[in-house]
C-alpha cells in the first residue's frame, strides 16, 4: 500500500428530508454516516427527534493517496447534532491505553446496551400497540415498531450479540433475530437481503449492518419491523429505558477535558478556513 496522506475533514448540512440524504449530499462516505447514526442511535430516536432544518456537524479522518483520491475514511473526531435548537457534542476520547470511547460535554458516555434506532433516516409508521393489520385486515397486536424507509437502507444491530436467526420467517419475509444477553433479543423483519456473513451462529457488534430494507413477507412496501423481547416478553421498544453510559472521574476526566479544549481549537480553526 502506498502512502496514505491523513487528512481531517469537517463538513456540516442541514437535515431537509433524512440525515443520510443530507450527508451523501455533502460527500460523506456511507460508513461515516452509519457511524454517526450509530454514536447517536442510544439518545436520539432519528424518526421522532430529527426535525425539518435541524443541522449537523462532523469532524472525521481521510485517508487520500499521492492523486487526492480518498481510499478509506478513519474516525468520527467531533460529532454536533442540533436538534430542537439543542446541541448534542460528542468527543472522541481515547484513555486507559487503547479504549476508544465516546462522550458528551459532561464526559458522560454515549454507549447503551441497545440503540433506540436501528436505521438510518427512516420514519416511524406504525407504532407500537393495537392495529389494524394493513394486509389482514383485522385488528391485532402490532408487537413491534415499523420504520418506512426506501429499499436498501442499511439496517444496523442495535446491540452486541449472536444472531439466533437468519432466515424466512413467513410473513416476516428474511428476518435476523440477535440474542444480546440473558435479558435482551431483537428482531428485524421484511429484509431484501441479509448483510454480508449474516447467518446464525454468527457474532455481530452494535451499529454493524445485518441485512437492508426490504418488503418481503406479508408487507405493504418497504419497511423494516424491529422487536425487542425483555426476559421473553415483546416490549415497546420505544419506551425501552436503559442503563445509560459511565461518566469519567477523576484524573480520567481531567485528560478528557484537556482532549476536548484541543478538539474545540481544532473545530474553531477548520470552521475558520471554510469562512
């Protein structure tokens, strides 16, 4: 491999239709999209929260050979969502020799066992709760959230886990079931095809890709059908609260702070060239 010139990027949009419409539009890369749909997938629900022109910040790295070409993108440095007129920072810290974390302006971390999402820039379109099944026509209850999204939307593991399932599951269409410990299991249904080396016994990270939007099985159009089971019983994922994330202390923090001024001066002077 030649070598690769680093570079740090920073890019901000505003969010007409989906985050990752807004963000392809800029030229970020898709993994630095789903990257940072991931980092705020445990406190920000991307159906419900993200509003017509609230705004977006990102620093991240680029990989570029001697011609400007970019081969591969690194880390997520700064992550800004402004929603609501609220700004939610995230810094990237790294501490006790090589762990590589996230956290807000408080050093809180951002990482909870499940995210609340886990798509990108779709909408919500049927809730959780009793329905009138749109193909069957009778009223039953609806055990899942569904997310309308356009076909081939990357659909993410919400957590860490085993996949269970990888398979047809009737009316589900191509479904993944991931078991993420002795307390939590998601499902993910009406897929248009499985992620690559999705199959069952298959160990899977948060925020990896399982499978994409689709509307196989019983499906009126593309969407994806999330469940989470709680101790074998289906549950509103939208209501799901989890433990939240550690908060630095201690000389730990002192060192986040110190890595975070840097990050600011580094944010003040990348905005500075582009003005």
């Amino acid at each position: 491999m030649k070598n690769l010139i680093k570079t740090i990027v920073f890019k901000e949009g505003i969010i007409d239709n989906s985050l990752y419409s807004a963000a392809l539009k800029l030229g970020i890369k898709p993994n630095i999209i789903i990257e940072f749909a991931r980092l705020y997938g445990f406190q920000v629900d991307f159906q419900r929260d993200i509003w017509k022109n609230d705004s977006f910040q990102i620093i991240y790295e680029e990989f570029k050979n001697e011609d400007s070409s970019i081969i591969e993108t690194g880390s997520i440095i700064y992550a800004n969502l402004n929603t609501k007129n609220t700004d939610l920072q995230l810094y990237k810290f790294e501490y006790e020799g090589n762990k590589i974390d996230y956290f807000d302006k408080n050093g809180k971390s951002v990482r909870k066992t499940l995210m609340k999402t886990p798509i990108n820039g779709a909408r919500l379109s049927s809730p959780y709760g009793k329905r009138k099944h749109p193909i069957l026509g009778f009223t039953k209850m609806h055990t899942g959230t569904d997310f309308a999204a356009p076909k081939g939307t990357p659909i993410m593991a919400s957590g860490d886990g085993i996949v269970t399932r990888a398979t047809w599951c009737g009316g589900g269409g191509n479904c993944v079931k991931i078991k993420h410990n002795s307390i939590y299991q998601t499902v993910y249904a009406h897929m248009s095809k499985f992620g690559r080396g999705i199959k069952k016994g298959v160990r899977v990270k948060q925020g990896q890709t399982i499978g994409y939007v689709g509307s196989t099985g019983l499906s009126t159009g593309p969407h994806l059908h999330y469940e989470v089971i709680v101790n074998g019983k289906k549950i509103n994922s939208q209501k799901l609260k989890l433990p939240s994330g550690k908060i630095l202390k201690g000389n730990i923090r002192k060192k986040f702070e110190v890595s975070k001024i840097k990050i600011d001066v580094l944010k003040s002077e990348l905005i500075s060239k582009i003005n």
